[in-house]
C-alpha cells in the first residue's frame, strides 16, 4: 500500500494543485458563458493534480502487475510504461472534448502534453537549473510565437477547421517528450528540480491555454460572419454561391443518381403583404423556409427572391413532400391563405447544367399561374418549346414588322336584318419564315408581356389605313374596319396622336374607324386617362366598342361608367348554347336598347344561332356562318359566294 503523503510528495502535489486552480481560473476569464459549466468541469477533471495522480495510478498498477507476472521489470520497459501512463489519457481528452464540448482541440488537452515533461527538455539541455530556465524561457516564447502567427493566420484567411497546427505541434511535443523522457531516466534528479520542472509545465500549458481560447474565440467570430456571409438574413438559408456549392458537391458524389429540380412561387403574396403587412409576410417566409428545410434539408433549399425559393432533391416522392409543403403553408395564417404554385424538373443526364434545369422547373411553375385547383407541374418538352418560340417572337417582332411578316386578316361583320356586310375586324396573323403561320393566341399574349404590343397594333393600324386607301383609290366601296387596342397601347404610346395621324396620312375618315376595347384594358384607370382617351376618340368621329362583353366581372360596372357605340357580346354564350344563355344574351340585347347601344354578337357558327339573334333583335352578327378571317381579298370572295350583299 502506497504512503499517500509520500505519493503527494512524489507527484507534487501542492504545486500541481496550485498550477490547477490557475487554470480554472483562467478557463473561466476566457470561457463563453453559455458553455462556462462544462468547460470548468471538464477543464477540472483533465487538470495538472487529476492528471498525474490518473497517470501515476496507472504507472503503479500496471508495475504491480508486470512486477508479479515477470519478477523484475526490465529498465526498458519501466521507461516505456512510464511514459504510455502519461500520454494513454489523451485520447480519452479527445473524444471527451470532442463529444462535450464540440471541440478538436482544448485547453486541458494542450496542458496534458505540456505536463508529460516539456521541463525535461531545459533539464536534458541545460543541465543546471539556471540553464534549463533558460532554455525553458526560449522555448516557451517559440510556442507562443507560433502560436500568435497562427492567430494571425485565423484572423486573415477565415479559416481554421480543424486547428491541424496546434494538432501538430502537440503531436511534435509528444515526441520530444518521449526522447527527454528517456533521456531523464538515464540520469539522477532532485526533488528540487523536479519541482522547477512542474512549474515550467504549469506556465507553459497556462500560455497555450491562453493562446489556444483566443483562438477558439477568433474562429467563432469568424464562423458566425461566415453564416452571415453566406446566407439569407430573413430565412437563415444558403446564400446563392453556398446553394450553388452544395448543390454542384451533392451531384459530383452521386452522379449516377437522378435529382428533382424544384421552383417555389407564392402566387397571392403581394396581396398577402399589402392585407397583413411587410411583418406578417416575413413571418411567412420564415415559416416557409422552415418546412422546406425540415422536408428537404438545409443545404438544399435557397430562397431566391421576395416570393420564390429553389429546391434540390430525390426525385423518388418529391410530388408527396411537395403536397405536404403545399398543405403546411397554405394553412400557416387564418387571415388570408398562401397558395404556393410547384414546377419540377426531374434531371435527365449526368452534369446537366444547374442553372437549365432551374429555368426549366420555373417554365413547368408558369403553367399553374391561375389555375386554382393546380400547385404542381412537371416539365415536358412541350414547355421548352413554347419558351424557345416567346424568346424568338420577342427578339423578332421588329423583323416581322419591317419585312411585313405580320399580316391583316378580315372577319365579316353583318347587319342581321338586311344581310348586308357592315364592317370587318381587322385581326393580326404572323406568318412566319421560321417558325411557319401564328394564330393570335401564340404571339399576343407573348407581346403584352413583354410590353411590346404596340408594335403589333400600331402596324396592324397602319395596314388597315393602307388598304382604305388602296381601295377607294380603285373605286371600290369601303365598309368601316374595327381593331382591337390593347391597355398597352394606351400606356406605352400616345395612341390617340398615332391613330389621328395616320387617318390624315391616309385621308380614312374616323367614321370608317372602329375601335375595341376590352374589359380588361379599362381595369385600373385610377387616373382616368383611359376614359378621357377614349371621350377624345368619340368627340373626333371614331365610334368606341366593348369587346367580348360578359366575358369579365365587372362589365356591367364599366357600362354604367362609359359611353359606347357598340356592345360585343362574347361568343362563349354562343359556344354554350343552352336555354340560360339564351336568357343571358336576351337581357343583354334588351339592356342595350334601352341605353341606346348597338349590339353585335360573335361566335356565330350554325342559322339556329342566327335565327335566335335576329328574333330577338340583335343588330349585327360575326362569325364563321359567314366567314373565318381571312386575306381581304379571300374574304370578299367568300361573302360573295354566300350571297352577302356588299
């Protein structure tokens, strides 16, 4: 049994346990608060005093042990097991640093290498105690030196993940312990000067306790910058350039694996935003981005914008998490509902561009805006193309109007009691050298987004004066020509100077123009310039029409508040011919008489739809009983054919 007074003087135990204490101390001066107790705790677990009485247990059991088994343990094997005893416990600091604190490297962990006989080296060296402080000294202002370039190194190049330096100079101490170690017990020590050498550990493992916190502080700084570097304030997710990296790292490991490219929009949110506040829409944002990251993981979600985020996945039940995220948020407030709209594309070769395959997952998203009953699309090919064919209409609307590829087609409007032609509508066709014939409904749309349709009309207007005048220069008897204008036109051009000044270019008197006007080009005339156009347009002569009347919500409302020539009444009530739309259209053609308004109905297809009109006393007709649009001159034969009066 082992005196325990002579194993404290053995190990010195009073100056440890003073070096000890120092060092809680310290751990606590430069611990973050919130990790404070665990640091202290294991700081004291793994400190000077606990260590050597650990290593010296160990030492004495495992000579205990040899000694019984061997008799008498050899020299060599004394200094070998002396030594292990020392170093055996790192590894244990490691894993329990590692596991509890989060860290690679501690402050403990550092001391325990210092304790296993930095002191030795001054010893060994130096040979007198004066000597071995000083060598001590110098060594002690090397490490530290090191140690502050690396801080240093940390502040400048924010980066420092796995501390490998002081990983290596803590292995390279080791093993200058281990030659020293040797080397001390090859010769005679005093308690003395074993008591110096504790005293220089203490002070060293104190230095790079130091060093080694601020540098643990340093790093956290800078991660916490990083995070704020490279990523989204308002969500908390990757930036562009961090998605972008994850997203390029996640197809290189598996590239034969198939991903799911996903495009997020919310369809309502400015409406959302301007009901409930900027606040309230920022809480919905945050929501959204915590069910995208719960159902597909943080590093693969990126919001891109106000309302639209950008989704990387397993294409095997994408559709599945992809309702969850669609039911999850569309219950997220009580006030008013978030309709998120989903386009998908699923890759379909290996290094795929990144980018393409996102353009293509907003393309199949497109095709949900106002469908109400549908949040999820898949991309085809189809979609591709009719991209492709708005990218080429865009950049080749200016082609198409100097080299006349866009063409005027004339529809026949006829007066229902005399069987007379009355007019035409002037309606634009592309006739393209690429791309062949496009009907309306490929390119107008196209143009109204992209706020180029005043090209179009203000051609087609063009043409239409044109042809007047052409005709009447021949002698041959003109009709009046309708044409539609768009709310654009009113807004990128001055329509009403461009109209008058092409009539007097071509001597086309106003009667002889007629124009259209939908529903919709009168939505959102806050500033009444609209309406004061067109008071402009009936003052000088033009007659002003309602298109596709019935067809919007509020149509009743703009008739109560504008004067028109002409009702058009939309050819969906025709299309439907039931016994309610033949109420419908009764009460129109009765409303407008009492408002004394013209009526011309479209859509006119079959004499049942004829016969009904003129019983009640529609005034006009248009539709393909009579003729599809057609060239001028086509049509003119066709209503001849027909027996059309012209």
């Amino acid at each position: 049994m082992i005196n325990f007074l002579d194993y404290a003087n053995h190990v010195f135990f009073f100056p440890s346990l003073l070096a000890s204490g120092f060092l809680l101390f310290t751990l606590a001066a430069l611990s973050e608060k919130q990790n404070l107790k665990k640091v202290l705790f294991w700081g004291a677990v793994f400190s000077l005093t606990p260590y050597m009485i650990y290593s010296d247990l160990i030492y004495h059991g495992m000579m205990h042990l040899l000694g019984g088994m061997m008799g008498e343990v050899p020299l060599l094997l004394d200094v070998i097991v002396d030594y292990m005893s020392r170093v055996i416990l790192i590894p244990v600091a490691i894993f329990v640093f590692g596991r509890t604190l989060s860290i690679h490297w501690s402050p403990s962990l550092f001391m325990l290498s210092a304790s296993v006989g930095v002191g030795y080296l001054g010893m060994v060296v130096g040979k007198t105690q004066v000597g071995a402080a000083l060598v001590n000294l110098v060594a002690i202002f090397i490490w530290w030196k090191l140690l502050w370039n690396e801080l240093l190194f940390v502040r400048n190049t924010q980066i420092f993940a796995r501390f490998g330096f002081l990983g290596f100079v803590t292995l390279f101490s080791m093993l200058v312990n281990l030659a020293m170690y040797v080397c001390v017990r090859m010769i005679e020590v005093t308690p003395e000067f074993l008591n110096y050498l504790v005293f220089v550990s203490w002070f060293f493992w104190l230095t790079l306790t130091i060093a080694v916190k601020l540098i643990f502080r340093t790093v956290r700084l800078t991660q916490q910058a990083e995070i704020a570097r490279n990523h989204d304030k308002l969500t908390g997710l990757p930036n562009e350039l961090l998605f972008s990296n994850y997203v390029l790292d996640l197809l290189f490991r598996n590239r034969k694996k198939r991903y799911a490219f996903v495009v997020f929009d919310l369809e309502n949110f400015k409406a959302f935003n301007e009901r409930l506040g900027f606040e309230e829409g920022d809480n919905a944002l945050r929501f959204m981005a915590s069910v995208f990251k719960s159902l597909f993981g943080e590093r693969y979600v990126m919001h891109v914008s106000c309302d639209t985020f950008r989704v990387v996945c397993d294409a095997a039940g994408v559709e599945s998490k992809i309702k969850e995220a669609h039911d999850k948020i569309r219950g997220f407030s009580t006030q008013g509902v978030l309709e998120i709209k989903a386009g998908v594309y699923v890759q379909r070769v290996e290094n795929e561009n990144v980018e393409r395959c996102f353009m293509r997952a907003r393309l199949a998203e497109a095709t949900t805006k106002g469908v109400y009953d549908e949040y999820l699309a898949v991309y085809v090919d189809e979609m591709g193309a009719r991209e492709r064919l708005k990218m080429y209409l865009i950049s080749h609307i200016d082609e198409a109007v100097k080299n006349e590829y866009i063409k005027v087609y004339y529809q026949p409007v006829v007066d229902i009691n005399t069987n007379k032609l009355c007019g035409f509508e002037a309606l634009a066709r592309w006739d393209d050298p690429e791309h062949g014939f496009l009907p309306p409904l490929d390119f107008v749309g196209v143009l109204e987004d992209a706020h180029l349709i005043q090209k179009l009309d203000l051609f087609v207007l063009k043409k239409i004066c044109e042809k007047y005048r052409v005709e009447t220069n021949l002698g041959n008897k003109c009709v009046p020509i309708s044409f539609n204008l768009s709310r654009l036109d009113f807004k990128l051009s001055d329509i009403y100077k461009e109209l008058t000044r092409l009539t007097k270019e071509y001597n086309v008197p106003h009667e002889m123009i007629h124009i259209e006007i939908t529903e919709s080009v009168l939505d959102g005339d806050e500033d009444g310039y609209i309406r004061e156009q067109v008071t402009r347009f009936q003052n000088d002569g033009f007659e002003v029409w309602m298109d596709d009347f019935g067809s919007g919500f509020s149509s009743l409302n703009v008739l109560k508040d504008y004067d028109f020539d002409f009702l058009k009444i939309d050819m969906m009530f025709l299309r439907n011919f039931s016994e309610k739309s033949k109420v419908i259209i009764r009460a129109i053609v009765e409303m407008a008489k009492l408002l004394h308004i013209g009526t011309l109905s479209e859509g006119v297809e079959i004499k049942e739809h004829l016969d009904f009109l003129k019983e009640i006393g529609c005034d006009r007709v248009q539709g393909y009983y009579y003729s599809k649009p057609l060239p001028y001159d086509e049509v003119m034969a066709v209503l001849k054919e027909k027996g059309v009066e012209v």
